[in-house]
C-alpha cells in the first residue's frame, strides 16, 4: 500500500474512533464507528491474499451486524425518550441490545468467534490495531451509559469471555490466535468492573493496550507467528527473548509487574460489592491464561532450542522494522505496581 493513501486510511480510523470518543449525539456515535469499521478493512487487507481477504469478510459481516442492533437500541431508546443524547436509557430492552451490540464489536463472549479467527488471517501489525485501537470506541460507548446496562448480563458475558480467553488458548501453537484469546480474557476483566467502577475499565484498558502493544511489537521485531519460530529468538536475539519472558508474565498478572494491578484492584472493587463468587471464578481461570503465557515463556528463553549451528553468528535476515516506542511500552509494562496507591486515589 502506498505511504499517501495508508496515511489517509489510517486518519479515517483514527477519525471515526475520535468521533465516537467526542460525541453526545447517538447518530455521531454510530456514523464514527461506521468510519471506524470502512476504513480499517484496508488495513486488515494491507498484505492482500486469500487469508486476508477472509478475515476482512467475517471482521465486516459481524461489525456490520453489531452496527445494525446498535441503531436498532438507538431507535428504540429514541422512541422512549423523544431524544438522541447519550445520558440514561430508561427503557431495559434499548440498553440490552445497545450491550449486545457493544459487545459483538469487542469480541466479548458468546459473541467471540471472529476474534481469533480475524487475528490470525491478518499481518501482525493489523492485528495489534485490531486488538488495541479498535477496542477504544465501543469501550467509551460503554462507560457513557454503564449506569443503565443491566449488570447480571454484563457478569455473564464477562464470566464466559474469562473462560473462553483461558480455555481457548490452551491448545495454541500461532502467537496472533493466543493474543486474541488473550483479549477476549481481557475484555471480560474490563465487562466484569464496568457496572461497578467504570474508571477501573479504563486504567484496565490502558494496561492492557500497552501489554498488548509491547507484545506485538516484539513478534514483529523477532519476526515470529508461531511458538516454533519464536524458540529460536534465543539464538539469535536472546535480550528480545528475555523482554518476551517479562511481558508474558505482565499479560498472566504475576505480582510484580504491571498486569497485576487491574487484576487485584478488579478483585478488591467486586469483593467491595459484596460479590464472592466472580472474583474467585475470575482468578482461577486466570490461571488458565498464565498457562499459556508460561508455555510461550518456556519455549522462548526457559530452553534452548536445539539449533543446528552452534555459531553465533547471525545468518537470519535482520528485521529493518524501527520499533521507536519500545522500550518506554516495555517498562509500562513491567514496571508500574508501585504506582498502585497513586492509581487506587484516581478511582
């Protein structure tokens, strides 16, 4: 793809997501996220072949669906309450099928199944907008009118994302479809603390993107898509393989990184609210996604790989990728537990 033309694509997805970001108006909403999804599929399509082509089509024909219900829940909330501001739904069945269709735009469960399946057909670098940018819309969407969703359907879905990001990444070998699973895990974290501190989402949100971001960009330097090709980083970038170890880690939420702090404030905040049984339910299946982490760690800088030259010099082709911003994305993202206190005053 030429340079002008990914330049104005990506300004149009930036735009759209802006829109939404910005917008009272629920008509602004839904044209944003219209932007948001057009121009994105370009860049799902950047390396055009069958594959690529096949994730744009399921990525366009679910978005297009979520699209549909969102203007669906607009118009009946419309109907109820003669204006197109985004404040207080009074009417349940508006507010249930404005989640739903939230929901299918983020991937949370039992509207999943597109996410690995997009992830995997696309380039890393359409993957990591995909799993981060994308998400910040109908997020925003989500914390403008978290007073009115019904919290037991947004537990739910948030339960079944945690299982199904743990169980569905088990069996893994492609690093685009663990990261995925890794988002529908997530997203559910995120679904589970909306209703009760949606400020909590965010500084969720925030940590997640900067895991996911430190995570692809390093795939992308060590030129990785599965855990076969990423068992050979030690020879030949073993400091890229190290920093992996750390940020699977981070993403897991062992304590003294940064993924633990959504974690544990997450916990802190629904035991607060008298809720027992989600928080436990949560961290056990958070368990399930250390799992994985810890097998790709394992695979990555816990053995060496058996290599057929012992030298050390570099026959592989280099990367001439820049990645600018990894180095301040990988202390983000190990190094902020001590700036819980300061975190848990904001909330």
């Amino acid at each position: 793809m030429k340079p002008p033309i990914l330049i104005i694509i990506t300004s149009t997805v930036v735009l759209g997501t802006m829109i939404v970001l910005f917008s009272s108006h629920w008509l602004m909403i839904w044209i944003g996220f219209e932007m948001n999804m057009l121009a994105i599929i370009p860049i799902l399509m950047k390396k055009f072949n069958p594959r690529a082509m096949e994730a744009s089509t399921k990525y366009f024909l679910t978005q297009a669906t979520a699209s549909m219900l969102l203007m669906l829940g607009i118009i009946i909330n419309l109907l109820h309450s003669g204006h197109w501001t985004v404040s207080m739904i009074p009417n349940p069945i508006a507010s249930t099928v404005i989640t739903i269709a939230l929901a299918m735009k983020l991937g949370l469960s039992p509207f999943h199944f597109w996410v690995p399946e997009v992830t995997q057909g696309v380039p890393l670098s359409s993957g990591m907008i995909l799993l981060t940018w994308q998400k910040i819309a109908p997020l925003s969407v989500l914390y403008q009118i978290s007073p009115s969703i019904n919290p037991n359907l947004l537990v739910a879905m948030a339960a079944t994302s945690v299982l199904v990001g743990g169980w569905g990444g088990l069996n893994q070998t492609q690093l685009r479809k663990i990261l995925a699973y890794s988002s529908i895990a997530h997203m559910g974290w995120m679904a589970a603390i909306m209703v009760y501190n949606p400020t909590l989402m965010i500084l969720n949100l925030a940590i997640y993107i900067m895991m996911t971001l430190g995570t692809f960009m390093l795939f992308m330097h060590s030129l990785s898509t599965t855990t076969l090709s990423l068992s050979h980083t030690w020879n030949k970038l073993p400091l890229i393989a190290s920093l992996i170890l750390a940020l699977m880690l981070s993403l897991g939420g062992l304590p003294p990184l940064s993924g633990f702090i959504p974690k544990w404030m997450i916990i802190q905040e629904l035991t607060k609210n008298d809720m027992i049984v989600m928080p436990t339910f949560m961290a056990i299946t958070a368990l399930l996604n250390l799992y994985f982490y810890m097998r790709l760690t394992y695979a990555t800088a816990l053995t060496m790989f058996p290599s057929a030259n012992n030298m050390k010099m570099k026959w592989q082709f280099e990367s001439t990728k820049k990645m600018i911003l990894l180095p301040p994305l990988i202390v983000a993202s190990t190094m902020l537990l001590p700036l819980t206190p300061m975190l848990s005053i904001m909330d």
